[in-house]
C-alpha cells in the first residue's frame, strides 16, 4: 500500500505543472479492476479534504491533508481533476512560478 501511494506521489510530481491531475486521472481509470472501490475512495478523498479544511487554521500539516484528499479525489472525478489543474496554474502565476498567458 505504501509502495502504491509512493508511486501515485512520483507519477503526479513528475507530470508538468497544469496537467498533473487530469494525467492522474486517466491512469486511475485505466488501472480500474473493482468498480466498488469507486464510491469508497470518493467518500475517502471527501473525508480527508474536510479534515484538512478543518485542520488548516491550526498548527499542523492541514494544507498536506488537503491536498491528499483533493488527490484522492481528482483519481476519481474528471472533474475535479481538471479544476485542480487550473487552480493549481493560477496559484503558480499569483506566487509568480509559473508561465503567464497575458504577457
């Protein structure tokens, strides 16, 4: 299991910034084998996003948790997926990290 997540850790690290999530994506869906799990690891990723929303404001990895649960969503909802892309594009401009389509 930890091997597992140590490799989804490496495959969205390695992907270019704005497209690290929907690649994601795309290879859980291809690695699907037990169409149950789905409906577990949605209401997991929900789980830990709204631990880690509570836990931002005090001292601690809130911001981890978060960004674990958006994760575990993003592998199972298209969506979300790409909503992270885009946000995560946005924050790279706004701390001036990354490309700017308006220069």
């Amino acid at each position: 299991m930890i091997a597992g997540l140590r490799e989804s850790w490496n495959f969205i690290r390695q992907a270019p910034p704005g497209e690290r999530f929907g690649r994601y994506h795309r290879r859980r869906q291809r690695q699907r084998r037990r169409r149950w799990l789905r409906p577990l690891r949605l209401a997991a990723g929900v789980a830990v996003l709204a631990a880690g929303l509570i836990l931002v404001p005090a001292p601690g990895p809130g911001l981890l948790v978060v960004a674990v649960g958006a994760a575990l969503l993003a592998g199972e909802s298209a969506s979300v997926a790409t909503w992270l892309d885009h946000g995560e594009l946005r924050v790279r401009r706004w701390l001036g990290r990354g490309p700017n389509p308006d220069s």
